[in-house]
C-alpha cells in the first residue's frame, strides 16, 4: 500500500442512528441495509482500521417519544436503551456474517447476551481487530446516543468522530424541502451550537467541543462514502476546533 492509499485514521468511532438500520422501512431493521453498512465496516476493519461503533435505538423505541404517549420518562428511557442493545446484535450477527470478529459491550448488565462496558477491555479487543459495538447508551435515561458516541470516542482515543446519517453533510437549511440549502464543508463546534444546526444535540457537541474530537457528518446510504472518508477525501462536512 503506499502512502498515499493509507487510511488517514487508525481508531475510529462511527454512530449509526437506529433510523439508519431501518433503510426505507417505518420500523425495525431493514437486513439489506444493515448487511451492506456490516461489509463497508468490515472493509475499512480490513485495512487495519480500528473500528467501534456506537447504535442508537430510534428505530425502535425513543424514551423522548414514549413519554409524550404518557410513559415514566425513565422507564421510557430504558426500553430506548434495551433497542440499542437489539441493534448492536443484529450488527454483531451482520458483521460476523462477513467474516469480523465483534464483540457487543453494554453500558448496562446484561451479561447473558453481550459483554459488560469495561474500557480496557474494549481496547483489548480494538488492539486486536475486532470490531466493538457500544450499546446501551451512557447506560442513564435523559441522553442520547449522539452524547454516549462522543464519551466512547473520547475514552477509547478515537482520531474521529463519524456520524452516518440519512443526509451527506450539514446544510443551512432543510435540503428536503428547500432546493437551494447549501452544505457546509466545514464548521466550528461553537458555529453548530449558536446557530442551532441539528448536527447533534448541545451535550453530544460540547463534548467534542471540550475534548477536540473532530466530527464528520456523511450519508451511510452513499455506497463507498466511508471509504473514501477514511482515505481522506472531504466527504460530507467537518466539524472541529475553529481555525481562527
Ligand atoms: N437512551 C438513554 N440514554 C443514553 C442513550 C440512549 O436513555 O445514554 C435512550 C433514549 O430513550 C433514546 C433511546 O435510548 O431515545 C435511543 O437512542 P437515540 O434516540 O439516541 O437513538 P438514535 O436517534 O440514534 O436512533
């Protein structure tokens, strides 16, 4: 490989929201969708990347959502912990399907079905090329699983923060209902906070913020895109410490 082939990181956090599971589905995981995004993680492993990835739950449950129906906002949360804990297996099962090693490790006891959240030990496995899943969030009710990415990057030392979404990049304005919204290349943590861009939520990036995470936003429905983006091309935008 030469120099200019290498992956321009070695450890990498990617968050994959429920929603990105569930393809064009209203509900669940779609397993076309979530055995592609397994093959494009097990080649970026392949090439000696150092991958752990952390899920969220909204395609199955949200304790935001459930509360509205009337739900204990705690409880509520819970079960949006337990489907992140769902979707981190169907990953392991997918990524084992193609060959990687995965080991799902959870924020909350539920050692029958996957490991604890024990951070040298997922730095033990990273070392050793498996890929590791983070489920369960922070393992509290009140975050998301934005806020449970950024403190996993920061532990495990990852270069960057990927997250992969339904959209290529940050935009000024809603790109599906106006035609003239403008991407973002590049942004500032602090531009993302004051001028409200649904990026991630406020703890999510003030985290980052605080521990100089950089933080890309791509479209994991763009075939190849995380590809490209860990061989450094300026794939959707970045978000980092301002250059000023
Ligand atoms: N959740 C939580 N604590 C955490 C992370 C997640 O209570 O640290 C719960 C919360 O109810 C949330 C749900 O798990 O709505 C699913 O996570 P999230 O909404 O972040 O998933 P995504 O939007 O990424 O699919």
């Amino acid at each position: 490989m030469s120099e200019s082939q290498r992956p321009s990181f070695k450890r990498i956090l990617l968050k994959l929201s429920g929603e990105a599971l569930m393809g064009e589905q209203d509900y669940g995981i779609d397993p076309d969708v979530i055995s592609r995004v397994a093959r494009e993680v097990a080649d970026l492993s392949r090439l000696g990347v150092e991958v752990a990835i952390v899920i969220g739950g909204g395609n199955i449950f949200r304790g935001a959502g459930l509360a509205q129906a009337g739900m204990d906002r705690v409880t509520a949360d819970h079960m949006g912990m337990l489907a992140t804990v769902m979707n981190g297996l169907a990953m392991q099962d997918a990524l084992e399907n193609v060959g990687k090693f995965c080991r799902v490790m959870s924020a909350i006891k539920i050692n029958q079905v996957c490991e604890d959240y024990i951070r040298r030990r997922a730095l033990r496995h990273l070392e050793k090329g498996r890929i590791v899943v983070f489920a369960a969030g922070t393992g509290n009710p009140f975050f998301t699983t934005d806020t449970a990415a950024s403190l996993r990057a920061i532990e495990i030392n990852a270069d960057i923060m990927i997250k992969a979404t339904k959209v290529d990049g940050v935009y000024d304005r809603d790109p599906k209902r106006y035609a003239d919204a403008q991407r973002f290349e590049r942004l500032s943590y602090d531009e993302v906070l004051t001028r409200r861009l649904e990026v991630m939520d406020a703890t999510a990036i003030v985290m980052c913020r605080d521990n100089n995470l950089p933080l890309r936003i791509c479209n994991i429905f763009k075939e190849g895109d995380l590809m490209r983006l860990i061989m450094g091309e300026p794939i959707g935008t970045l978000v980092e410490r301002s250059q000023t």
